[in-house]
C-alpha cells in the first residue's frame, strides 16, 4: 500500500484510513460510511435506510434537541451533510483541521446514540415524503428510477432508494429503531479522512471516541443481518429490448434513455468502459455533443453515465429535449434514430485514434483535478474499503490512472463495444408528455445492428 494511505482496525471493528492532501491549506475532508443502504432493504423495509440517515440528525442521548445538534455543526464550521445510496450511508464534513476531534464526537454521538422520538419520527417521515414528491417532479429522477428496475430487475439493486409508494403508510417506530440498532454498529462503519495532520494524531483521536468504545454486534443479531443480506441472480437472458414509456403530462421536455447492461464493479473491462464513456460524453467536445447540439440543434443537455455493482453495471446515453423531436425532428431525424445511428457506426467502425487519444489524455488531467477537493480523496478511500473489503489493494486516486487506464489500448475500446453494446442487454426508457409509441420505438431501436 502506498504510504500516504494508513488504515487500522480498533478492536471493536471500527476502520479508520487516512490520507496526506496534496495542498497544505489547513482543512479535512471526513466522511463516515455505514454498510448499510437501500439495497440491504426488504420489502417490509423499504426506504428505512434514507429515512434513518435524517433521523440521526433529529436528537440523540445526549443531545436530545435537534437545534443543538445544527448549533454545534454551525460552532464547529465547515460544511456537514448525508446522503444514502444503495450500497451505504454516509455522513460528511469539511472543515478546518482544528475542529476535527470535535466533529468525531458529534458524529459519533450522532450515529451511534441517536434517539428516534416518537413525534419528531413521524413529522420527519412527511419531510422525507415531501422530497420523494420533489424526485417525482423531476424527469430526470423519474427516469433514473425506471431505469433501476428494469436494469437490476432480479437483485437487492432493482429498487430505488426511496419513492413515495414506499410510504403508503407511515413507518412503525419499533420497525425503524430496530433496523437502526441492527446496522449502526462500530464494525459496520469506515472512517475516511484526509488531512495533513499525521495519521497517528488521528489515530489517538479516535480511539478516544464513542466509536472505538460502542460494543460489537451480539451473537444473537447475527441471523437477523441475514434477513438483510444483498441477493443476486445471474441476469436475465433477455432476447429483445426492454422498454419503459413513462407518460407524464404538464411538461415540455422528454427526458430519453438506452441503457446497456455491462459487467459488475469487480470486471476489470469498467476500465476500458470508463474510457468510452469519457469518449461519448466525458469531454467538452465529445462525440454526443457534436451530434447532438452542433451538427442536429437536437438538445441542451446530453450525457454519458455509468454505474456499477456486485450484480451486473450499465452504460447510458442520456439527453432531454422538446416533446415534439424524439423520433423526427421536422423532417430530419429525431434523437432516438440519431442516436441508433450514432450505435451503430460505434459498432461498425469504434473509434478514431485523435478521440482516444484525447480521452486518454482528458481522463489522466481530470483524475489529477479531483485532488483539489480533499472530499474526492476522502469518498474514494471511504468506498474501496467498504466495498471491495481489502485496504492493502487500495489506489489512490493520485495513482489511478496509471495503474488502471494507462495500458487500455484503442483496439480494447472496439472490443468493449462490440461485447456489450447489444439489443438482448439494451433498455429504451422514456419520460414526458405525448411519448410516442411502443411500436414506433422498437422499430427505430431494431435497427441496431448487434
């Protein structure tokens, strides 16, 4: 393991990894991830792991009155926030490096003794359904969700992370507290931080806190954690697209879609994935923004995204647009023949040697660039750990590019396109007002030649 990167292990479970900055400018990143997410959720449970991520900023043991808990954030400074994902929970700071043992106490207090009021517990569930009906105006989520569910379908990972159906009824305290109590455990949790204060400071100052003294979880908890364990089964052997048309009215703009299907985090061909998304839509005049906005005058906001995890990744051309241009634009073509188009000369022809050269290039300065915000180092370090479960395997982001995107050759590019860029693993998804057919779709989207 590289030198700047020292973890440890404290008796109890709890991980701490650390990291020297490249700047000196006398601020912390610190972040705190629970092994705990939406994907760990059943049906009974579902939306628990984000609701639980707000109520620990509601009132703990011994600060039972939330306005404390913000007077202590604003009095330490920096900035503080949570959010949930499928596969964690993770609470963040920064802030100036004379206030970080102050903030370890307040999360630790925060995480591991807060105290879900009865009151406070259900007015804070009507906030969460307040921002599930935000997502729900919002096309773009919509689609995300969508995509989720046909993408995954068949694992913890084909449900959102919360959606207003998961609270149809309000939750049962017992039914949250007991979820909370089962997760929030010192070994279930990783401490990332990135600091120039030295890593053995660092190490004293939290084995002083709560969450190097909090017990273990009990024998007897064991089988209830395996009601909540992650399951997989081997994707689906789909034959033709999938597709998802979802009418929503009082909008001008469509939000638009075609995913693929592509190989889960441990895959070492995310890597060569990576690059072709870079190539899409990764930099400022990349392929869809050429065919897009310049050469069709088709849409503003266009993109290239992927995702992956233990269960299968995906590869996403995305782009929003007028209602009206999704299949013809006037009396050219509209976005979803473009785009098929656009697929199949990938597959015919790949990619030139200048766009692969330039994404290479684009790809190593912006890894360098993610070092300007401690955060970036901070959630890297923080995910690797929790993830993949080995610290000694590690890369910094620093050494990223070199030891994982430097020796992907042009020829690697055509091989991933052709492996993966396929109909049985494609998903059409729409959003917006008027959508055109089911039936006109497909037959834009079965020229595709693979």
């Amino acid at each position: 393991m590289p030198r700047d990167i020292q973890t440890h292990i404290f008796p109890n479970g709890f991980r701490l990894i650390h990291e020297t900055p490249a700047n000196k400018l006398g601020i912390c990143a610190l972040q705190v991830f629970v092994n705990f997410g939406s994907a760990h959720e059943n049906d009974e449970t579902r939306g628990m792991a984000h609701f639980i991520e707000h109520m620990c900023f509601k009132g703990t043991k011994h600060i039972p009155n939330p306005l404390n808990i913000f007077k202590k954030q604003d009095n330490i400074g920096g900035v503080f926030n949570a959010y949930t994902h499928q596969r964690f929970t993770v609470y963040v700071s920064k802030l100036n490096n004379d206030e970080i043992e102050h903030c370890v106490d307040l999360f630790a207090e925060m995480m591991l003794y807060s105290a879900f009021p009865v009151n406070p517990l259900k007015k804070e569930e009507h906030v969460v359904i307040e921002e599930c009906l935000r997502s729900e105006d919002d096309g773009a989520s919509v689609l995300a969700d969508d995509n989720i569910t046909i993408l995954f379908e068949g694992s913890s990972f084909g449900y959102p992370i919360d959606h207003i159906s998961y609270h149809k009824k309000l939750y049962q305290h017992n039914s949250v507290v007991d979820l909370y109590h089962l997760f929030y455990r010192p070994e279930n949790m990783v401490m990332s931080i990135v600091t120039e204060i030295p890593y053995h400071t660092i190490l004293k100052m939290v084995e002083k806190s709560q969450y190097t003294r909090a017990k273990p979880i009990k024998k007897t908890d064991q089988l209830q954690l395996r009601k909540h364990m992650l399951y997989f089964t081997t994707n689906h052997p789909y034959r033709n697209i999938r597709y998802h048309l979802h009418e929503k009215k009082n909008t001008e703009t469509t939000h638009v879609s075609i995913s693929f299907n592509t190989c889960n985090q441990d895959n070492e061909d995310k890597y060569i994935i990576d690059i072709l998304r870079h190539i899409l839509a990764g930099t400022f005049g990349n392929k869809l923004f050429i065919l897009l906005r310049e050469e069709n005058g088709l849409t503003y906001r266009s993109d290239c995204l992927t995702e992956y995890n233990e269960y299968s990744g995906v590869i996403t051309l995305y782009a929003q647009l007028n209602k009206k241009k999704v299949i013809k634009n006037g009396s050219s073509p509209g976005l979803i023949p473009l785009l098929i188009g656009f697929l199949n000369h990938l597959i015919k022809y790949g990619v030139t040697t200048e766009e692969f050269n330039i994404a290479k290039k684009n790809k190593k300065s912006k890894l360098k660039l993610q070092l300007e915000d401690l955060e970036n180092q901070a959630m890297h370090n923080g995910r690797e750990w929790l993830l993949y479960g080995n610290a000694d395997e590690i890369v910094p982001i620093k050494n990223y590019y070199d030891v994982y995107f430097k020796s992907i050759t042009r020829k690697q590019i055509h091989d991933i396109i052709k492996k993966y860029i396929k109909k049985e693993s494609m998903v059409v998804s729409m959003v917006g007002p008027d959508l055109p057919s089911e039936t006109i779709v497909d037959r834009e989207c079965k020229k595709l030649i693979a």
